[in-house]
C-alpha cells in the first residue's frame, strides 16, 4: 500500500494524495502519522477499559492529546521527531494495558481479560524504516471496507484531531476536563472495534462536537484568566525600526515567555498568521509595549514574505510550510510543530531565538496601515445594546460570519468579494486566517460599530457561539431565527471539529468552501443536507441573495 491522504481541503484533484502532500508531507512521513493513529487506537482501548474500572493516568490522557495534534495539517514533518513519538505512543500503550490488567486484578481477581487483535496487539518496529513499513499496512483504506462507514470514522477522527489542538493549547494554560480526556479514549477505540456502525460514528461525532464547545470554552477561560478579556485593539501592520522577531501559530503562552524573555532587550515581537489576536489581550499587548506588530498575512504566504523579514521567526503550532533556504537558519519550531533540518525549542527557553534575533539585521521603519482586531465576546456584548437597537431600527439589516481557515487553493477569492459585496446595512463578524482575505479592506461602521469584527483566533468560535446564543436571547429566537449566515472557508482538521460542534447546536444553512471535503461520500453528504441543511458555497450573488432572502 502506497501514500494516500485526504484529510485536509488541498486533497489532490479532491480525492486525495498518493505521491507526494500537497502540504509538504513525503510518503514516510504519511506513514508514520498514520501508524501513530493507529498506535493511539490500541493506547485508547486500554485507557478506555482501565478507566471503566476506575483507573486512569494522566500521563496517558495528555500523550493522547499531543499525538493527535501531531498527525494535522502542517505540523509536524520531522520522520525523527515522529519516530521518538511513536516510541513514547508505544510505551504509553503498554502503560495503559498494565493499569488496565492491574485495576481488572484489584477489582475482580484473576488475569484480565486478552485483547489479543489490532491497534492493542501492536509491537513497535525496532527501526525507523520498519516503523514506515508498520505505518504503510495501516492507513486510512484499511479502516472499514464500507465507504460511508470509513467516511464517518475519518470525520469523527479529523474532529478528535481538531479537538486535540485545542486542549493541548488549554492544558498549556492549566485547563483539563476529565470528561474530554474520557471521551478521546472511547472514541478513538471505537474506531477499531469492527462491531461499530455507521450511526454510532454519526453519534460519536455529535459527541465530539459537543465535547468540543467543552474544551474551546476551557481555552477560553485559560486565555482570558491570563490574559483578561479582549479589547478592540488596533494593530500596526508596517515594521519599525528594531530587532525583530516573528511568531507564528496559536499559542499564547508561548508568545507570553517569549515577551517576557526579550522584555528590554531592543527587541520587537511580531504577530503573523492566527497570533495576530493577541494583541487584542491587555495582559499581553498592554503588559509588554515590544509585541509591536503583525506582519504577513495568512499562513499560506510564508515562503513569500518570510524572505522580507529579516528576524528571527518561531512557529508554535501548525502551519508550518516548506522553509526556503533564505530563512531556514533563522527559523524555529516549538510544541508538535516539526520540520527536518529547523532547529525545534523544547520547553520554555528561548535564549536562542532571542540570541538569533540579536545577530540579524534590524527591520525597516516601514509603517503601513492599522488593522482592528479584539472584538471577543466580552466586547461584542459591551455595545450589544447598540448592537440590538441597531437590529431593531433597522440599521443593521443582517450579520455574515465570514471566516474559517485560508488556504492557496483557487477559489478562495470567493471570500474576499464576498466581504466586499456585502449590502452596507450588514455587519461582518470574522474570525481565524481566513480574515486575511479581506481584513485591511475599509468597511466602516453602523452608528459606531465598525462593520467588520475580528473576533480572533479559530478556537474563538466559542466566541461567536456566544454572541449569536446572546442575540438569540436578546430577541427570544434560535440561532436558527436571526438575521445571521455562516459562510465558512475550510482547510484542516480544526475546521472539521467546529463544524460538528456547531451541528450539535443544530445550526442550519451552514455553507461551506471552497469546496468540499474529499473524505465525506455523497451518502453521508446528503444525510448532511438533509438533516442540517449544509451546503457548499455557489457564486457570491446567489449566496447574498439566498441569505438576504431575496
């Protein structure tokens, strides 16, 4: 068996890549992903038993987590560092069979029953080429012979995928869920139990959907505990003349050290991509005057604007493209990110980042225009009474969230003229990099609130859950009632996640682009259409109008 992957929107000709990852992923590195899904399989059936005997370890549920978030899009490319993670998979396995054998002992006597077949029996290659050959035997076809089944198996293990991102960014925060850490257990061990069917991979997925609200408003409390509340916050989007380094990714934590790290020292940090939301955090942007920034746009443009920042640059989650030779020795990796040949960070020590950045040259005194960003929850709802008396009077006609990943695929125009064509009377509520698209563009504003809202970072869809629950309140509707259209661009497996938690809300007429996921099969995709009304995005003009129910 060959290379095949399908789990994010770039999929070759929308089946799937078979030679070579459009992301960057060589078939080894496909392999060895796809073993670690399988080496979870068998960690997860143990753990799922043990804990149904009341034993659990957290050791386990966190590697759970980490491995998961290993295998998305973009993170980690290193076939070395995957390797090491293999090894630990496979040494947390056999950690978890002996607390399961040891907790069926205390509580019944006698061995534990054998789970003597697939993901549980599994021994690790002694090497990294046999690991590759282990990897190739277990990849997504072999998951279920029925192709509506292994589409629903892939979707409800891309949503775990998704979900894992998230609670690994809020157990680096402090925030963990005894339930959440449960449910990644069984459903990934479900996966493997042929006894399965298709209803129970739809239910499951429900299930992560809504577990998935759980841990995005755990993130959320970690960001704001830390953090406070966002505030709409303006930020520069030129350089200036100083020191500089970029950071790239999700994680605030690790932008906070590195603040903390390069405090005084002639030094400016910047923003690209899905960081550009810190600056919307007082105890971030407020706290340390030197996270100046954002520059670039989304994750996508890296190998062209890379080149044009002369810094240090540090990744600390996916997104992570193929480097150019002209940054390589200038560029990081942290936490699961990986790429051969850059130089990963383990822990919270940045000296050689800073010490880089120190030996490159100062950036230009370019300014360029100012961008808006930090309209949370929190803030949203602080001028929701203008927000519903505009509704009311009639000023504000209708709301469109615009938003989601970004991508290279054509087509994503699509979401820039339709931010541009959106009637004057509406307001735009964005979030993630796929504001990129159009969020230097001037939309103006509605009696004082601007048209555009960047409510931040993907996981802050938890954020505008909360805005469109508020609004549902505030005019005694569902969410399904109000003035609101979701237009979301998708590329990877944390859009997935979202999109089944908003399904477990029940909201409908969700479109979805810029096209559709290679993994769902026309069976499934009906059951979609049909139950949830979800449907890809057409032309802008069809799409306005069916929205504005022209």
């Amino acid at each position: 068996m060959g290379m095949f992957c399908n789990q994010c929107e770039q999929a070759a000709k929308g089946v799937g890549c078979e030679i070579m990852g459009v992301c960057g992923k060589n078939p080894e590195v496909a392999a060895l992903q796809d073993l670690m899904l399988y080496g979870l399989k068998g960690l997860a059936i143990y753990a799922d038993k043990a804990r149904e005997l009341g034993a659990r370890d957290e050791a386990i549920d966190l590697f759970m987590i980490e491995g998961l978030f290993t295998t998305v899009t973009n993170v980690d490319f290193d076939p070395v560092s995957l390797a090491g993670k293999l090894r630990t998979c496979y040494d947390m396995k056999e950690k978890a069979k002996s607390l399961y054998e040891t907790a069926y002992r205390e509580k019944n006597g006698g061995h534990a029953p054998a789970v003597a077949d697939g993901p549980a029996a599994w021994v690790i290659a002694g090497d990294l080429e046999g690991l590759v050959k282990q990897g190739l035997e277990h990849g997504i076809n072999t998951h279920h012979t029925d192709a509506d089944v292994r589409s629903a198996i892939e979707i409800l293990i891309y949503g775990l995928k998704g979900m894992a991102a998230y609670a690994d960014h809020a157990y680096i925060l402090g925030k963990k869920n005894e339930e959440v850490f449960a449910f990644f257990h069984k459903a990934m061990a479900a996966t493997a139990d042929p006894a399965k069917g298709l209803m129970d991979f739809v239910g499951l997925s429900m299930e992560c959907g809504k577990l998935n609200i759980t841990v995005m408003g755990m993130l959320n409390e970690g960001h704001v505990d830390n953090y406070g509340h966002p505030v709409p916050t303006k930020v520069p989007t030129g350089t200036r003349r100083n020191k500089g380094i970029l950071v790239s990714g999700h994680d605030l934590r690790m932008l906070e050290e590195l603040l903390k790290q390069t405090a005084g020292k002639g030094i400016d940090i910047y923003t690209h991509g899905e960081m550009l939301p810190a600056h919307g955090y007082p105890g971030l942007k407020q706290k340390y005057p030197h996270l100046y920034g954002n520059f670039g746009g989304a994750w996508q443009d890296q190998a062209r604007e890379f080149p044009h920042f002369p810094g240090a640059i540090i990744f600390n989650t996916n997104c992570i493209q193929r480097p150019a030779d002209s940054y390589k020795d200038r560029l990081f990796s942290w936490g699961q990110v990986g790429w051969p040949g850059v130089k990963h960070i383990s822990g919270w020590d940045f000296s050689e980042v800073v010490n880089k950045a120190l030996e490159c040259p100062e950036l230009a005194d370019a300014p360029e225009k100012e961008i808006l960003t930090g309209f949370g929850h929190n803030a949203v709802l602080g001028v929701a009474d203008k927000v519903i008396e505009g509704v009311k009077a009639g000023a504000i006609k209708h709301f469109f969230l615009i938003g989601g990943c970004d991508g290279a695929k054509p087509g994503r125009n699509y979401y820039t003229e339709l931010a541009e064509k959106v009637p004057q009377d509406c307001v735009i509520l964005t979030l993630a990099c796929g504001k990129y698209r159009f969020n230097k563009l001037e939309f103006g504003d509605i009696g004082g609130i601007p048209r555009l809202l960047d409510i931040g970072q993907c996981n802050d869809a938890y954020s505008a859950l909360q805005i469109a629950l508020a609004l549902a309140n505030a005019f005694n509707c569902g969410v399904n009632d109000l003035p609101l259209s979701m237009i979301l661009s998708w590329y990877e497996q944390k859009a997935v996640v979202i999109l089944l938690s908003l399904l477990h809300l029940g909201i409908r007429n969700i479109k979805i682009g810029p096209s559709l996921p290679a993994f769902v099969t026309p069976n499934v995709l009906n059951f979609l259409v049909e139950n949830f009304n979800l449907g890809p995005i057409t032309t802008v003009e069809a799409d306005l109008k069916a929205a504005l129910g022209q």
